[in-house]
C-alpha cells in the first residue's frame, strides 16, 4: 500500500534498508522533542545503531507494522501499528511509534498514518487501537 497525500509526501511499508535513516530520524525527533522531558545525558546517548536494530526486528516481525512517509526518497515520518508492545485493557492492536520532523509536523502526514493505522486495525479484525506516547509530550 503506498499513499501519497496533498503536500506530495508519500507513504508506504518500510524495509530493510530504511532502518539507519529511521534511526537517525527517530534521534533528531528526540532533540527537537523531548528537550526537558528527556535528560540531556539520554538525549545526547542515543545510540543509532542500537536503535537500526530495534527498527530491523520491528520490519521482520510479522505482528507490527512498519510504515514510513516520504518526502522525494527521504523519510520524513514513520508509525508502527499492530500487536501491542505492552498490553492495555482489551485492546487488540495499537500506534506504538509515531514519530515526524518538525519540519513536517501539521501538514497532514499524522492524519495519514492515522488513515493508515485504521485500515490496518480493520484488516486484522479489530474495530478500535490504542495509541501509546510518553506522558509528557503534548
């Protein structure tokens, strides 16, 4: 399934080969983010190539799904929805991951992943999904 939405940003299931770019992605997202959420020792830990293989084994589990948004071949987003890491009540399935550069924010790629989640919620039978975000961050 790959989408493109009104700003010519393109969506699609990642792959293998995109687990760097996520985790270097994911790490500049921690620095715009959670600045005075996060310490600064956790912030400028980040360890890419820790969190590539994090990404690897989330693309090679059969249970979540891996989607990422595109910006002409540069991943600007990307949301993982399925079996949920840690159980919540009754729920089936959920966003576990969402993460876009600031850059990209409030342009509609996050309603898209959304979009997205809820066909793939449907597709497994569920009717509902739950969404997990640190506490923080709003």
């Amino acid at each position: 399934m790959q989408t493109r939405n009104k700003k010519n940003t393109s969506f699609r299931k990642a792959c293998i080969v995109d687990c760097y770019e996520l985790s270097v992605l994911k790490g500049k997202v921690w620095n715009t983010t959670y600045q005075g959420i996060y310490s600064q020792e956790k912030l400028t830990g980040y360890d890419v190539e820790k969190n590539k293989r994090i990404f690897e084994s989330i693309v090679e589990n059969q249970e979540i799904s891996l989607y990422v948004a595109t910006d002409e071949e540069r991943i600007v987003g990307f949301m993982t929805c399925g079996k949920p890491y840690k159980p919540f009540r009754e729920y089936g399935q959920e966003i576990g991951l969402l993460y876009i550069l600031k850059e990209y924010q409030r342009q509609g790629i996050g309603r898209e992943f959304f979009r997205i989640a809820r066909k793939l919620v449907a597709e497994h039978g569920y009717q509902e999904f739950f969404l997990s975000v640190n506490r923080k961050n709003f």
